[in-house]
C-alpha cells in the first residue's frame, strides 16, 4: 500500500503523522524499509505496545538484527545461480535473507552482519572474480573491521584441474577467520559437477543458519527482519534448459585456414529468453556415439549394461551419450585409472600434479584409457567420469538486431592423435552432428560483468582476436540500434587476413558507415615477424591513452593464458609511458580502471 493512500482510507494516524512517515520512508533504502517494517511490527506485538517507542527500543538488542546475507562473488554465473538457489531456498524456511553482488557489497558492513554466506568461484590462476576484486582487497587490507559477532559460511566453485582450485573461496575463508568471524558451517571446495554437492550443503547450512537466528531472537529479543521475498526465476535456465531449434551453422574461415571457426544461429522463438551484449549462451550437448563406443571398446564392456542415474537405470551406451563428460580428461580421472590400470607412465604422471594437469589437459579420455588397456566393469567407468556441464558461449549478436534469435561464434576442437582426429565435445555437436533443423537445449547466462556502459556518449575500445570477437559483434550491433554517440574501436587479431578474418565484411561496413570509428588488425602469419594485437595497442599507445583520457572503457575477449596476460601488460605500458607514472603507478591505474568496471575481462 502507498503511503500516499492511507490517508484517503480509515487510517488511525492523523494527517501530520502520515506527513511524518513519507517524509521518513523517503529518505530510506528498500532494506531499511523493511527492517523498520519488522521493528514496528516487533513493538506491536510486546505487551507493553502503548509504550513510547525510545522505551520499546530499549528492548532491542544492541547486536545486530539477525538475517542471513548471502554475498555471491561469480565470472561467468555458476556462483551467481547457486546464490540465488541458496536465496530462494532460505526465504522459503522462513530467514529473513538478502542476495548481494560482490560488487555491490560494502565490505565494512560485515560488521553488521550476523550470518554470512559467500559462493565465490576463482578466476585465471587463483584470482577473485572481476565483481568481487574489490571486495577481497579490502578485506586484506588495515581497513578491514573486527567480525567479532559475525558467523559465516564459505562455499567456493572451481575446476580441480587447475593448480589454484577453488582460491577465492579458501582466500575469503581465511580473510574472515583472521577478522576474528566464526565458521557455523565447514567451507566446501567444488568441482565442475557441483550442483548436488552444492544442494546438500545449501540445506545444512541453511538447518544451522534457522536454529541459529532462532535462539538469537528468543534470547536476545532481536526484532526479525520480514522474510525477504523470493524472485521469480526464469521459465528456463541451467536446470530447466529451452529446446531450441539450429537455424543455421556456417563455416566463416576461409578454405585453407588451419581452424574451423563457425557462425551459428539458434531460433528462441516463443521461449521468451531475452539476453544483453555481453552474456553467454549455455548450450547442453550430446557426446558423439561413436566416442562412446571407442571407450566401451577399450574397456571391455558392450553398452547394454545397466547403470544408475539421477535414480533411474538407463543403459551404459545412453549415460556416455548423455549422462557423463566423455571427452576432456581431468587430474582426478588420470590418477584412477593409474591405480585400475597399474600404468607406470600413468603413476609417474600422477605423482607430479605439473606435469598431471598439463597432460590432463591436453589429452582426451580416450586416449589416457589408450595408455594401458584394462577391463572394468560399467561402474568402475563411469566413476571415472565426471557429470556432463554444459558448454558457456560468448553471445555474438544484440537482441535489437535480431529479435528472437542468438548468434555464437565457435571455434570447432579437432586435431590430430596419430592417425585419428580429435574433436570437442560441444564445438563438434553444433558444427557436425547438429543438424540444422535440429533441436538442441540452451539457456542464457547474464554476465554483469562484462557490459556495455551506460552512458552511450563513452567510447568503447575492444579487443577481442580469435572468436574473442564474439561479443563485440553484440556490442556494436547493439551501439547501432541505440544510435549511441560514443566512439568505437576495434582491436582484432588472427593468423591470416584471407583466411582467418572473422566477420570481415561486417566490420568493414560499420567501419565505412562510422560505426566503428577505428578498426586495428593483426595477423600473425602474413609476415615474418608476428604481429599480436599487445603489438597494435603499443603502436597506438598515445591514442590509447588519450581515449582513456576521454573515459574510454576498455573490453578483453579469448585466450586467458597468453593474450589476455598480453594485452594487460600492454595497457599498463601505455599508462606508463603517456601517463607518466611508475610501474607501480601504472599497475594501481588499471587496477582502478577495473574497479570503476571501465577495464571489462571475459577471458576463458
């Protein structure tokens, strides 16, 4: 109800009294309002209710309210979608409960809290995602309060084939405990199949959290905030994907090129999936048969077996199809089949976790079963396997342009392994087992952390070589349709401009038609010498910075091993050289640029 309303009907304030409380709850946040909601309802229900309220408030506990802020720190969704599960899950038992972007979070308000949740995964090689940098600096910094009467709960997402698995969550772990903040539940450390894992300890810790601000508000007489309101969830999503239709999947490099780079178009219409520039495509896919035949093959088994998942019994054949990742090796699989196999290459592997995850990750589970053969039964596979994840591509066009439909760029894995090709398990399902025509199971992926600014008057510079393009096509599709003002430069990079040019006609017509104000290419292999897009930044260096200079925001897309790491040093050269600074200075520069969100990473 309006407070503009009461007035009109029977209401037992007097018109300075509501003129009072507008002038109150005008000056107040959404969270506010609702904990004052709490706290007159709380003073309503004391025997003493016709008490002043500065004697009613002498009853409330000096500690802070007791609720439940669940705080998430996430690159690409996953900790975003098990945050807001654990929201909805803590507003349906009745915790009153409030859900945070890390970047939107200030970290001295931790000091208010009584019960804290943080879901962080780890970005690159152990750093904090780019919405939670921020957030983990200051809690490492003297700034950082005493958590004294602060409970908290950690759970971190990651990938244990890399060396610093699941870092942000042990860092904000750590940072809590050493503020003097409690633990009420252990920290979990999840792997890519986290989902069921993440569901268990959402309900313990959830158990804990309940009890505890129960016997806080008997005890202590805390006035409980309302139960926070649970958003509505998309129809569709990671758990609950779209059937959608391939319209079409066309191969946009060049006949001789080394690489198989395809534009793909997928028809939404009718789901009422809507995405921004920016976001991300997750597509749900099916292995190839034929791989999982190979593997039945080298292990002994037919595919007639039965197994169980989820609760059901389906054949061993269909769970490699469409239960199991069957493609990707992982640290975890190397290591067992050591021990089922009795492969000495294997062990030594094993017993080296450098040398384990650089041939993990780039040998195929067919190809580590290859090393010794060994007979296993159907369970003994498919405990080798982790659970199938879907796949997470950069959307390469802008709602505006093309309505109901959604367009990725995709760069098809395949090599050779002796005399047999290799392909990935996604990139091959959408460029040659899809048919178009096909059905094939999506959801979209906001990512806030990689966006267009708000202002259309601020130029954007983008770098994105490789199918790193992708979400500058969004980009710039979407700038058009806006008739946005602000400049626009594009930074692109590839091995040849004949063959490897991606979208090359695309581009030179928004280039003509002054859309993208300046467009920079480098292709490595059409002179001696290569030549990466670091190398373009630097020959720019002083437009660079003047751009910067003009409140430019900066966009990296592709390769998070080498480029990315190129292209950061580039930028902090440029600060250097045409901003005069030190190299520490220059470093804190572009480190703010990230803060402020004016230096955006999507990186893989």
């Amino acid at each position: 109800m309006l407070l503009k309303e009461l007035s009109a009907l029977a209401s037992p304030l007097n018109d300075q009294q509501i003129g009072q409380l507008q002038q109150a709850a005008s000056e107040l946040s959404p969270q506010q309002l609702a904990w004052v909601s709490g706290y007159f309802w709380g003073i309503s229900q004391t025997s003493g209710a016709t008490q002043p309220i500065n004697q009613a408030a002498a009853a409330v506990s000096s500690q802070p309210a007791g609720k439940l802020s669940i705080i998430f720190a996430s690159q690409t969704g996953n900790a975003k979608g098990v945050a807001e599960a654990l929201k909805e899950e803590a507003a349906a038992a009745g915790i009153a409960v409030e859900l945070f972007d890390a970047s939107d979070y200030k970290g001295k308000n931790l000091a208010k809290e009584t019960h804290v949740i943080i879901v962080a995964s780890t970005n690159g090689e152990g750093e904090a995602p780019d919405n939670a940098i921020e957030l983990h600096e200051f809690l490492q910094s003297k700034k950082a309060p005493k958590l004294d009467n602060l409970h908290y709960g950690v759970i971190g997402l990651g990938d244990s084939s890399y060396e610093f698995f699941c870092q942000t969550g042990k860092d904000f772990d750590a940072f809590l405990s050493k503020q003097g903040a409690t633990p009420f539940i252990e920290r979990v450390d999840l792997d890519v199949d986290y989902e069921a894992p993440a569901a268990e300890w959402r309900k313990q810790a959830l158990d804990k959290v309940k009890e505890a601000l129960a016997s806080e508000a008997q005890s202590a007489q805390v006035v409980q905030l309302p139960v926070g309101q649970a958003a509505h969830p998309s129809q569709y999503s990671k758990q609950n994907p779209y059937t959608a239709t391939l319209l079409t999947s066309q191969k946009i490099t060049g006949r001789d090129s080394g690489k198989d780079v395809r534009h793909i178009e997928i028809d939404l219409d009718g789901s009422g999936l809507t995405y921004q520039p920016g976001d991300a495509l997750g597509v749900w896919f099916k292995n190839s048969p034929e791989l999982a035949s190979a593997i039945l093959k080298q292990v002994g088994l037919t595919g007639d077996e039965a197994v169980e998942v989820d609760g059901d019994s389906i054949s061993l054949q269909k769970a490699l199809v469409e239960k199991y990742e069957i493609t990707s090796a992982n640290p975890q699989l190397v290591t067992q089949y050591a021990e089922l196999s009795g492969s000495k290459k294997l062990e030594k592997l094993a017993a080296d976790k450098d040398k384990l995850r650089q041939y993990s990750g780039n040998t195929q589970v067919i190809d580590v079963l290859s090393e010794k053969k060994a007979k296993l039964t159907a369970e003994q596979l498919v405990g080798l396997f982790r659970r199938l994840t879907p796949r997470l591509y950069s959307i390469a066009s802008s709602q505006s342009e093309v309505d109901e439909e959604v367009h990725l760029t995709v760069g098809v894995v395949e090599y050779q392994q002796g005399d047999e090709t290799r392909f990935g398990g996604a990139s091959s399902f959408l460029s040659h087992r899809l048919e178009e025509g096909g059905d094939v199971k999506v959801f979209v992926e906001h990512n806030n952390n990689f966006k267009l600014p708000q202002d259309d008057n601020a130029p954007v510079i983008m770098i994105g070589p490789g199918t790193g393009i992708a979400p500058f096509r969004s980009f710039v599709q979407e700038r058009d349709n806006r008739d946005a003002e602000g400049k626009n430069w594009l930074f692109f990079g590839d091995r040849t401009f004949t063959q490897d040019f991606l979208y090359q006609v695309e581009w030179q017509k928004y280039l003509k038609s002054g859309i993208v104000n300046q467009l920079d290419v480098a292709f490595s292999r059409d002179q001696q010498e290569k030549v990466y897009v670091q190398h373009r930044i630097l020959e720019h260096a002083a437009q660079v910075w003047q751009w910067l200079q003009d409140g430019a925001y900066i966009y990296v897309c592709g390769d998070a091993t080498r480029m990315a790491k190129d292209v950061h040093e580039a930028l902090i050269c440029v600060v250097e050289q045409h901003g005069q600074k030190t190299r520490e200075e220059a470093e804190q520069f572009v480190n703010e640029l990230r803060k402020a969100k004016r230096y955006q990473r999507d990186v893989y």
